[in-house]
C-alpha cells in the first residue's frame, strides 16, 4: 500500500508527533511519503524532518498556507497514492477535491466543517469526538487511542536534569510539558502553585509558545526562584524524569500525548477536566480538577506532594505504538474495500 502522510506545520508538537510515528512505524510495511513544509525541514530542534526514519520519502512545499496546500494538492495528484492521510488544517484542505485516493484525517482537535466535511473517512482520537461528526461521516469514522514509544528514562538522567535546574535531592519537582498556549492553562497553573509554594518545592514548564513570553513577565519576585522555564526540550523523557509529579491545567486537550509520557515515566498525574485527561482520568489515581479552578487545582497538587515520591506504574498496554498503528492500516484496508 502507498500511503502519503500531509503535514504542513512547522514545530514538533503532539499531531507532528503522532503524524510522525505513525508514518515511521508503517514505513515497515508500506510505501510511505511524507509532504512537509520546507519550514518544517529546517535545521533546529523542534522541527519535523529530521524526526522521520529514512525508509520514508520526503516532498516538500513552500509559501503561505494556501500555496502550500495547492502544492500538496499537485504533489498528490501526481503521486496517486492508496491513501492521502492528512493532519490538522491546512493539510487537509489539500485533500479537497482530490480523486482517487482514499481521503481521511485524524483529528487531532474537534471536527471543523472547513477542514473534514469533504473528505471519505475520519479517524478520531477520543470518542467525544465522535458525537460533533454529521451522519455521513460518522458512518465512516473510527476512534483508535493515541500511542506512545517513549521509554523511560534512567536514574542518570534524573539525576543530571536536575541538576542543571538547580534542584535539590529533597525538593519536590512538579512539572508541565507541552505547548505553552492560552488553551494550556499555564496561567492557571502558576496561581495555584503560588498557593502552595514553599523553599522545598519547585515548578519546571518544559515548552514553548504564544504564551511564553507573557508567563515570564507576569511571574510573581516571589515564585521567581521556584519556577524554572527549561524551554523546548528534544529530550522530555529526560524532562518527565526529573519530575516528582505531573501537572497539566489545560482549558482544552482533545488527547493529551503528554499524558501517555508521564504514565511511561511513572508520575503520579493531576490535570484539569480537559476533554482528553477526562477520557484517560481513570488513570491518573487523582480526581481531574475543575478548568480554571485555581483553588481546587491547588489543593490536588498538595495532595499530591504529601504523598511523596512514589512512582505509579500503570498498564499501558492499549497504548502500544504497533498495535494502534495496525488498527490505522486495518481501518485504510476497510475504507478501501467497502467505499460509499
């Protein structure tokens, strides 16, 4: 089977990454084409190209979003792929219009009308999902988890992670990874550990985003020498290691990657209502928190340090990278076989 994977971002978030090892794991045994935006090829830490196995081809496009999609469109068109699968906007408007191959998408956010309406199939994430999708998809939709291949990381690199923060061997670390954006809750996140902050007691924010910048400049002197901003990190298993304990205060996470790499690194978990830590709280062994509840967020977190340092390991077997990603190629084979 020839599957083409469309991906028009430029930085390595949690669609990049589902995107990403999806095409690498079927690059086993598949033909597999990845359509990138050159700026996604560039050379920094956080961008795409340099993530994919060299067993898949590699196109790229150029220009603003609507060029950049025609140009996938083309590519597309001249390639002819069984399957075009396509993340997140741009990448999907690509598919509009397009014959021939099986067209779907993951989604990696919500249904949006613009964006999937006109595609063949779709394959949600979560099975909230499911119930924004109109009757002609839904008939054509499937929800398979997300998957993690990430590995824990060693005692070492605990140890030297935090170092390099400058905590102690007796602090308590808790920690958020992810996108620093307004939907992320960040803000909400520093209100309540302002609540419980004390000298033995640290917040590291591994990340970037829109909401940097603001985050820093509205920290309290007070929090100035708890909270550490580390940055985009290639390494968050390194990152998740030096954590005591994981927070997320997320006012939307339709999934939640991140979550799946704290259970791999056995944090305790407390998150925010979101939709994705709503679907996987029954994992967390903590009651998810009201969005935007400064006060109960806090409480939660304290709880959490009271119980210490143990580490939680969960069974994640339904999460495994192969086996969600044969679930994929069984769903394209299905769509393929059984048209509308």
């Amino acid at each position: 089977m020839h599957i083409c994977h469309v991906i028009l971002t430029h930085s390595f978030a949690g669609s990049e990454r589902y995107a990403i090892e999806l095409a690498n794991a079927q690059s086993a045994e598949h033909e597999v084409t990845v359509i990138l935006h050159q700026r996604g090829c560039e050379q920094r830490a956080n961008a795409l190209r340099h993530r994919l196995s060299d067993s898949v081809r590699v196109l790229t496009v150029s220009g603003p979003k609507w060029w950049a999609s025609w140009q996938a469109k083309r590519l597309l068109r001249q390639l002819q792929p069984d399957v075009a699968h396509a993340h997140l906007s741009a990448a999907c408007k690509a598919l509009k219009g397009l014959h021939g191959p099986l067209r779907l998408a993951t989604l990696h956010i919500h249904y949006k009308p613009s964006q999937h309406a006109h595609l063949d199939a779709v394959i949600a994430i979560a099975p909230w999902q499911l119930d924004a999708l109109p009757p002609r998809l839904r008939s054509r939709a499937i929800q398979i988890d997300n998957w993690t291949s990430a590995a824990m990381a060693s005692n070492q690199e605990r140890d030297e992670i935090r170092q390099q923060w400058g905590v102690g061997p007796d602090d308590y670390v808790f920690g958020a990874l992810g996108r620093i954006e307004p939907s992320k809750g960040h803000d909400t996140l520093l209100a309540a550990f302002a609540e419980i902050a004390d000298n033995n007691t640290k917040l590291v924010i591994v990340g970037d985003g829109s909401a940097l910048s603001k985050l820093r400049a509205d920290l309290p002197t007070a929090l100035e020498s708890k909270v550490i901003f580390h940055g985009f990190s290639a390494h968050p298993q390194q990152c998740l290691a030096g954590f005591d304990g994981f927070v997320s205060a997320a006012r939307s996470e339709p999934f939640g990657l991140v979550f799946l790499e704290a259970m791999v690194a056995r944090l305790p978990t407390v998150a925010t209502a979101s939709q994705g830590a709503s679907y996987l709280g029954e994992l967390f062994q903590h009651p998810v928190t009201p969005v935007d509840d400064v006060a109960a967020l806090a409480k939660a977190m304290a709880t959490l340090r009271a119980l210490g340092k143990t580490p939680i390991q969960r069974d994640l077997t339904r999460f495994d990278v192969q086996q969600r990603c044969a679930d994929v190629v069984a769903f394209y084979r299905q769509q393929i076989e059984h048209p509308q």
